[in-house]
C-alpha cells in the first residue's frame, strides 16, 4: 500500500498551523525554519521586482476605471481618480513586501525592492502602451517620487541615500531633481 501525502492534502491555513506548532515545541527547528525564511526574505532582484509591477500595472483594464468611475449612487466618481486609486492598489503589494523587509532589519532587500519599484514605475511611464496608462498620466511620475520619500524617512544609513539617488540619476536623471 502506498504511502500518502498527509502534508501535501493541507490547506494553507492547516500546514501554516503544523509549521507554527513545529516550530514552537523545537528550537532547532525554529532556527532551521528561520534560516529558511531568511533565505527566501533575502532574495531580491531589482530587475524581477520591476517587472512583477509592470505586468501589475499593464494587467489594469481601463474598463476598470470606465465602470469604476462617473455616476454613481454615492455622487461622481472622477476617472483620474479612479485610475489613481487602481495604480496606488497595485503599488500595495510592493511597498507592503519593502516594509516588511525594514520591519525585520533586512536593509539591503528593502533598498532593492525600492529600486525595484522605481524602475517598475518607470518602465510603465516610459514603456507602456496600454490604455490604462492614459487614464493615469500624471500618477507614475506622483507615486515615484512618493515612493522614493518614504522610503528615505526610513532610511538608516547616508550610504543607502546616496546609493538611491545614483540609482535615479542613472535610471531617470529628470526624476532626480525631485528625490531630494
């Protein structure tokens, strides 16, 4: 008789509780686990992060922004702004994973998931030719420098600040002089 797959049938939810439970009753597995994690946490590549967000950022149908946006029952919804909204919640995901990486001190994954993110943004401002991209003109060039901002407020180390302003400056030399 074969051996089942017992962990291979759970859920997400139930093999995230025998991980927890694994961890929490041997500390040598802790530490493997964390050692795990920390691998998987420290694998950027600006270059991935970049287009993981144009694809994000392409896949946005303006027929979002035409259903989303004019009349409505709660008053008029303006198309930029509904546009606007669309880019901010593509950003989420990105900005949360560079958070995530200052909130357990991994410096040097949080500088490249920034740099991923400006280089994405600047690709769909300077690359794209979808629709969506018409929708939100001013947006890309708003949330890039934006980006940037917040990530300078938790930037620890003048080394990483001026790292990141080489980086625009060889990126977009006209976005630059906006990264202060």
């Amino acid at each position: 008789m074969a051996k089942k797959d017992v962990l291979g049938a759970l859920s997400p939810g139930q093999a995230q509780f025998v991980l927890n439970e694994l961890v929490s009753s041997e500390s040598r597995i802790r530490k493997k686990a964390e050692e795990i994690a920390l691998e998987l946490l420290g694998d950027v590549d600006v270059d991935d992060v970049a287009q993981d967000l144009l694809w994000e950022l392409e896949s946005i149908p303006v027929e979002q922004v035409w259903d989303n946006s004019g009349a409505t029952r709660e008053g008029y919804v303006d198309p930029g702004d509904c546009a606007w909204q669309l880019f901010e919640d593509a950003l989420e995901r990105f900005t949360r994973e560079l958070e995530r990486c200052r909130q357990l001190s991994l410096t040097e994954q949080a500088n490249l998931h920034c740099m991923g993110i400006l280089k994405g943004i600047h690709r769909f401002e300077t690359e794209s030719t979808t629709e969506f991209k018409n929708s939100c003109v001013d947006a890309p060039g708003q949330f890039f420098v934006s980006v940037y901002d917040e990530w300078k407020k938790g930037a620890r180390r003048k080394r990483d600040v001026s790292e990141m302003k080489k980086f625009i400056e060889s990126l977009c030399p006209e976005k630059a002089r906006h990264c202060k």
